[in-house]
C-alpha cells in the first residue's frame, strides 16, 4: 500500500470515528413511553407487595432467571437505526467462517466482546443481589432455612462473578498476556522451582475460581429455581403475576443502569481508538521516515473491533464492541491477520479504566 492510500485509510477511520463518538456523546431522546414506565411499574410493585405474600419470592426466583439470561440479556435486542454506529447483527454462517479462517484472534475478541459486554450490568446486578439478600434473610424459618441459605450464597456468587470481571478484566490484552506469561511459567523446564511452584498454584486458583463462580452462576439457580416454584410461585396463579412484574422491573432496571455505563465505556473506547488514530496519521505524515508495515499493522487491529449499538425499539440504547467478521474473512488481509497475536489486537481494544466524558 502507498503512503497517500494509507492516509487515506487513516482519515476515514478517524471521520467515522468522531462521528461515532458524536453520537454516543449526545444525550438519546426519551419518549413518553419510557417516562411512564418508571412509575406504573412502581406502581404494579407496591400492588404486589401489599396485596401478595409471595413478592419477596418471585423477586427472588426473578433474579436468578435474569443472571440465567445474563449474555442474552447483554446483547437484547437489536433494532436497526441506519446510524454511524451499526446494530449488532450476527451472521452465524460468517461467524463459523471466520473460525476457521483465524480461531486465536476470533476466540479472544468474541470472549472479550461477552465477557466486557457484561460489566456494565453491575449496577443493576449489585441492586437486585442485595434486595434478593435481604428477602432470604427475612424469609428464613425452621423450615427453609436450607433453601434461604443456598439462594444467600447464590445472591453472593452472581455478586462474586462482576467482582471478578471487575477484579480480574479477563477481556483485555495484560490479561490475555499474564495468563500466557503464567502457563509458560509452569510449563517450562529452566527457571527456579519456587517460581514454577508459585505459577502453577496461582494458576490453579484462577482456575478453580472461575469454574466456582461460573457453575454457580449459571448451572445452579436452575435446580433452585426449581425449588422455589413447586414452594410457592407456581401453586397460584398471584404467584405467576407478581413473577412476570417482578422480571419486567428488573429486566428494565439492569437494562437503564446497562445503557448509561456501556455508553462511558463506548465514550472511552471510541476516545482511545481517536488517540491510537491520530497519533497513526502523525506518523504516516512523516512517509518514508515511518515504518508502513508497523502503521498497517495497526490499523488492521483497529479495524478489527467494531462498536455496535442495539435498543428497546429505540430506547434504552447499549453499546458494546464486537469483531469485524468481514474483515476476519478478506482473502486480502488473511496474510497480515495471519501476522497478529491475539494479545496484541486485544490489547488496541482494550476498555480503558476511566471512562470517558458523558455531555449532558
């Protein structure tokens, strides 16, 4: 590629980029719709709380439905807006394709887009916990006090796996490339013993960890899920009422608190990317006395994370980044894709810590 072909690249990026960061910056329309919601289902709730015995429950088992439906939840439900930002829509034949074409980088990028997909749902998450918490608490007798203390650590292991995606960022590049460094570390024969020791347990700990969180999460509320219907929400038809209002609030709720946090991290993201761009466009000014191959390179992981907005029938916007497939499927970019290790192109996509500037 020329040098006035590559700045030419650079220069789209960045206009699509400013006008991505435009739109993510200006403050989404609220419809009428949306500011009556809020108070009905308030409404709706406090009916249940007084006129039912089984809200604490249906609250409960709710939660764990939602926590069930966390990655469907995180990418619910695209609407197509024709915007500078594109709805997330995923060609599962593209994607299958794209497997088999470059699996390293697809497979970190797809793990980061779910895995930082779900921390902006903390907020939401970290109120339903502690309510569910309380509930359990209040609910405890002689006689459930076996199924109040299991839905108590369950409530503390949905809280356990944001803490972890918070604690761990196990979407970014320095994570991707701590986990290498330490599998390396243990599988080596050179090196002192003590450090090959100490790799292995912390390895062995991560491990051990995220199986923990994961299978509690996502495997067991279904059994206890269970236990709470045949109790109390399925004997009557109140029980499935207060169950469907209970989950529409939370869904919502999550959904609202998801939408302002996922669009700071979009605002930082597309700031860093605007950074990372610009500084490309100084050094490609400078022709031959920059290195084309490295500025190609870099732009190609650029390139490779895209930011994709989907709504409630244009509401409640998410944004979340996701991996070009189109890109990972070019015939003409298979030699250069070929060339990228995923740590690196996690690293370019990499959520900062500090989230960007939201105008009001």
């Amino acid at each position: 590629m020329s040098w006035d072909g590559m700045k030419s690249d650079i220069a789209a990026e960045i206009a699509l980029t400013e006008r991505q960061l435009a739109l993510v910056r200006a403050p989404a329309p609220m419809s009428r719709g949306v500011l009556w919601s809020a108070p009905i289902l308030l409404m709706l709730n406090v009916l249940a709380i007084v006129l039912s015995s089984r809200y604490a429950m249906a609250w409960i088992a709710s939660s764990l439905l939602v926590m069930m439906m966390l990655f469907i939840l995180t990418f619910l439900p695209t609407s197509r807006s024709g915007s500078a930002i594109d709805s997330l829509s995923i060609p599962f034949r593209s994607l299958h394709r794209a497997v088999r074409t470059n699996k390293p980088v697809l497979a970190a990028l797809l793990a980061s887009s779910m895995l930082a997909g779900s921390l902006p749902m903390l907020p939401g998450m970290l109120i339903i916990v502690m309510v569910n918490i309380i509930f359990a608490l209040l609910l405890i007798d002689p006689l459930s006090i076996g199924l109040m203390a299991w839905i108590i650590i369950q409530s503390l292991l949905i809280l356990g796996f944001f803490l972890w995606l918070r604690a761990y960022r196990p979407f970014t590049g320095a994570f991707l490339e701590s986990l290498t460094d330490t599998i390396r570390t243990v599988r080596s024969d050179d090196g002192p013993n003590n450090h090959r020791r100490r790799g292995a347990l912390s390895l062995a700990a991560f491990v051990l960890t995220t199986v923990a969180v994961l299978f509690g999460i996502f495997v067991l509320p279904g059994p206890t899920l269970g236990q709470i219907g045949s109790a109390s929400l399925a004997a009557a038809m109140d029980g499935i009422i207060v169950l469907v209002i209970v989950l529409v609030t939370q869904m919502l709720l999550v959904r609202a608190l998801q939408a302002r946090e996922s669009r700071r991290s979009a605002i930082g993201f597309l700031e860093k990317r605007l950074g990372t761009l610009n500084g490309l466009m100084a050094e490609a000014e400078k022709n031959g006395a920059a290195d084309l191959e490295r500025i190609s390179a870099t732009l190609l992981m650029v390139r490779l994370v895209r930011l994709h907005c989907h709504d409630l029938n244009g509401h409640l916007r998410v944004f979340s980044t996701f991996p070009d497939l189109e890109l990972l499927l070019s015939s003409e970019m298979r030699e250069e894709l070929s060339s990228l290790s995923a740590v690196d192109v996690l690293r370019n996509a990499d959520p900062p810590r500090r989230y960007g500037r939201i105008e009001r």
